[in-house]
C-alpha cells in the first residue's frame, strides 16, 4: 500500500474552453482504480480561479444581456424592413451595427473584467470545481472531502498537526482529500499549490508525491529534446529547467518542491496529466516515466515535521563549511557561519539553511533567533566584533538621552561613531575581517530612525542581551562589558534557534 499526494496543476487541465474535463474525468478514474487496489490518494488541484474566470464572463448581473439585446436587435431589424425611408435606413443601419457590436461583446467569453482580481474567481471557481469533482467521483464510486489551505495554516505548527490527522482519517476510511490553496483568502503571491503539496505530503506521511504538469517531465532545452530523468535535491534545485505550463509556479517551482520534499523523505516524479494510466504508473517503483526526485533519507519524525517540510520559507541564510559539519553535530548556528542573508523576516520565522558556496545545497531549516536586518548587521562576527556592534548600536539610539551633551552640539551625534574618542568604534573599523568593516559602515550610514528601528528590534529578540549592555553603561563610553555574565550572553548569541533546528541527511 502507498499513499501518495498527487498536485495537479493549472496547466494540466487547462483547455480553450476553460477547463479540459476529459483530462480531470480520466485521472478520478485512474485515481479510483488506485484506491480498489489498496492505494490512498490525496489530491491537490488546481483550475479553481480559471474555472471562476470562466463562470464570471457568462454569469452575474450582466448574464440576461445578450439574449435581451439580440431581441432588441431583431426589432430593429424588422423597423428597418418596415421602413421607407432611405435616411432613416441609413441610420438604422448604424444602430444595428451599434447594437451588434455590444452583443458580441457579452456573448464572448475570452476574458472577465479587468477590476475583477484574483480573489473572486476563486471564490467563484472553488464551489464549482468541487462540485465537478463530486460528480466524477460519484460516478466511480469514490467519496470526497474537501480542504482549503491558507498560508495562516502553514504558519501554525499546531494547525499543520492537526490537519495531518484529518488527512490520514479520510484516506483511511477510503475518501478522496481534495485539496487547494485558499486564493481567495491569501494573495497570489503567498501560496502556490506546489508548496502546498509539499506540506500536505509531509503531514499526511505521504511516500510519494506526483507533479503532473502539460510536459512529460523536466526538460533543460526549449525545444523539450533534452529530458531529464533522475535528480538528486541538490540537482533539481540546481537546474535550470525549460519553462513550460500556464500555471502560476512553472517547472521551476515544481524542481524547487521536489527538492525539499525529498529532503524530508518524500520521492517525487514529474510528469503529464495525459500520459495514459499515469497514476497506475507512478505507484510502480519499476516504471519508467517523468523525471524522478529521490528522496534522501528517511521521513522525518513527527516533531520536525512542520519546520523541515510544511511551513513557509521567510527567507535563506547561507553557511559555511565549518558551520555546516557544527550543525551536523547537533551544534546550534553561530553568527560567526552566517554569511549571507536572503529576505526580509522577523524572528520566529523559519528559513532555510543553505550551503554559502553551492546555495542549490539545502542544507535544513529552522526558526531565526534574530530579524534579517539584524542578522545582516552582525553576520560573520566575532563574540568581540559582535558586543562592539551592540555597544555602539545602544550607544547610537540611547546616549543622547542618557549623556549631558546638548542638543544643539556639533559634536552631537556624529561624535558617537568616533574611532578616536569610542574604543568600540575604533575595534570594529580596524577589524582584520570584511564583515567587520562592514558593519562598521552600516552603523555609520544608517539614520536616525534606521538606528531605533534596529535597537528596538534586537531589545525585542534578545531582551537578556540588551539588558546586561544597558546597565553596564559601559557602551556611553565605547567600552564592551568586560565581566564573566556579559561575555557569556554574548557567546551564546545565535542566528537559529537550537531546538528548531533541522538538518536533512548529507
């Protein structure tokens, strides 16, 4: 028995007219004759939004238009005929050819007004699908159920679990899950099914998970001649894949997928919707068909579940070789290994750790300690280079009101970046490392609001840390708190926090 995820996309079951109901017919067959054979099956579709877009162009307050006009054009029509007049003729002629022109227009589906968005087409479109679904269930003798996923699901651990249990109860009492992403709740840009179906694969312990796409599988060429068969993770997110489809993620998104459900122990397989018996096919593990993702290691275990495969990505950080083999000892991620940060993200949000030489490595994920901006600011650091920073940081967004100066000083606010005068600055701008010098420059070219917005942060994400830096008072005067307590804080400052951590296999 295999239960697998099957992400059918827009491109798929796309068709002139809408949706190709042939297609969508055909793999609920197939898909009913996995589940006599003892398979459980959980779809995630597409088509919702075009199956609105569609709806909307025939139906709505504009729907009884075209069979009024054509009446009305018929009339006319018909004075025209009764008429003896050639002037008038002449301008009834005109009024038809008015009258015609506004007819075409409502009786031509090809596009939905331009005010309308993306939102109610879903909201339109998913009802509809589903009840296209029910009906070709029915007729093969499968029971759906029905799921929307929003991205505010994917952000809740506690959420995903759950949604987990629902999945394997219905697959277990032989329904059919149908699942989509809520597009009618979340924007385009937020979610697009293909992570959905990696979420779905991992919390519904899913061995495998079928793309089928408008392509046999992954091509490199245009000209779809040079097929790729097998990938490894790193491979498939390293290759630059043919466009193809008219979906909204693209073959791109897809390999990008495949790559991270791999890496939580899910083998996935690109291939066609019309293939014949592509369902029947991707369940034989002798097959030969699509372009095939292995999965690398095993699946993981109930507690790594949401950050390693089901949650969002915020962002990247990118580590270094040395940072690496640490995490793989169970070590946490220090701010001396990071030295690349992608994304804007606040802490809490879970990123993914890449390989800084060779990003198509994916190396784990976990939950940042610390925002993007302040990880950016204290990246690749020393312990001492990191309390420099932070002194002068407090220094620059409290000193003024915590010292005598005036405010009309001209030495005011540019002294406190002074090298001469603050031996923090001095250190930071001597520092024999680039990233050092750096940061030196961050502090230096921020502004005023930049210099709160950042103090306020870190104050946010390491209250300890701040603390133990306020009360010395030491940063008023440019110099790091030199005690056992501070020096230790600092050390045990981190990009990712420990427990969250999560490693693939290597």
């Amino acid at each position: 028995m295999t239960r697998q995820v099957i992400k059918l996309g827009s491109s798929s079951i796309a068709s002139r007219d809408g949706l190709a109901l042939d297609v969508i017919a055909g793999l609920v067959s197939q898909i009913a004759t996995a589940q006599r054979a003892g398979h459980e099956i959980i779809l995630v579709t597409s088509g919702a939004a075009r199956l609105g877009q569609r709806l909307l162009a025939f139906e709505g307050p504009t729907a009884g238009a075209a069979p009024a006009l054509r009446s009305l054009v018929t009339s006319v029509r018909s004075s025209v005929q009764a008429s003896a007049a050639s002037a008038a003729d002449d301008e009834y002629d005109r009024l038809v050819e008015s009258l015609l022109s506004v007819l075409h227009r409502f009786e031509s589906p090809q596009a939905p007004p331009e005010a309308v968005d993306a939102a109610l087409p879903s909201a339109v479109g998913q009802p509809a699908l589903m009840a296209l679904y029910r009906q070709l269930a029915a007729a093969v003798g499968v029971e759906v159920c029905q799921i929307l996923v929003s991205r505010s699901d994917l952000a809740s651990a506690r959420a995903m679990g759950d949604l987990g249990h629902l999945l394997r109860a219905a697959v277990g009492r032989g329904l059919l899950p149908i699942v989509n992403g809520n597009d009618a709740t979340d924007p385009l840009s937020a979610l697009d099914n293909d992570q959905v179906a990696v979420a779905i694969a991992v919390a519904a312990e899913a061995s495998r998970l079928l793309f089928l796409t408008d392509v046999r599988a992954a091509y490199r060429d245009a000209s779809l001649s040079e097929r790729i068969d097998r990938l490894t993770p790193a491979q498939a997110r390293a290759v630059r894949a043919a466009a193809s489809g008219s979906g909204r993620g693209g073959m791109g998104s897809k390999l990008s997928a495949a790559a991270r459900a791999a890496c939580c122990g899910v083998e996935c397989i690109i291939g066609s919707a019309r293939e014949p018996d592509v369902v029947g096919r991707s369940l034989n593990p002798r097959a030969r068909m699509g372009t095939v993702v292995k999965a690398a290691g095993a699946q993981l275990d109930p507690g790594r579940r949401w950050i390693g495969g089901m949650a969002y990505s915020a962002g990247s950080i990118h580590v270094n070789r040395d940072a690496e083999q640490s995490l793989r000892t169970g070590s946490t991620l220090f701010l001396s290994g990071v030295k690349r940060v992608d994304g804007d993200f606040a802490a809490g949000s879970v990123v993914e750790l890449l390989d800084v030489r060779h990003p198509e490595r994916l190396l784990g994920r976990g939950s940042v300690a610390l925002p993007s901006a302040i990880l950016r600011l204290l990246r690749a650091l020393s312990p001492q280079e990191v309390a420099c920073v932070i002194s002068i940081l407090l220094r620059l967004r409290y000193g003024s009101s915590l010292t005598t100066a005036e405010p009309d000083d001209a030495e005011g606010p540019k002294s406190l970046l002074d090298p001469d005068v603050y031996k923090d600055c001095r250190e930071l701008a001597a520092g024999t490392s680039r990233a050092s010098q750096e940061a030196y420059a961050q502090l230096a070219a921020a502004s005023p609001d930049r210099i709160a917005e950042l103090a306020d942060s870190l104050l946010l994400a390491q209250p300890q840390l701040c603390t133990t830096f306020l009360l010395d008072k030491g940063f008023l005067h440019g110099q790091v708190p030199a005690d056992a307590t501070a020096r230790r804080v600092v050390r045990a400052i981190h990009a990712v926090h420990r427990e969250s951590l999560v490693v693939y296999v290597g």
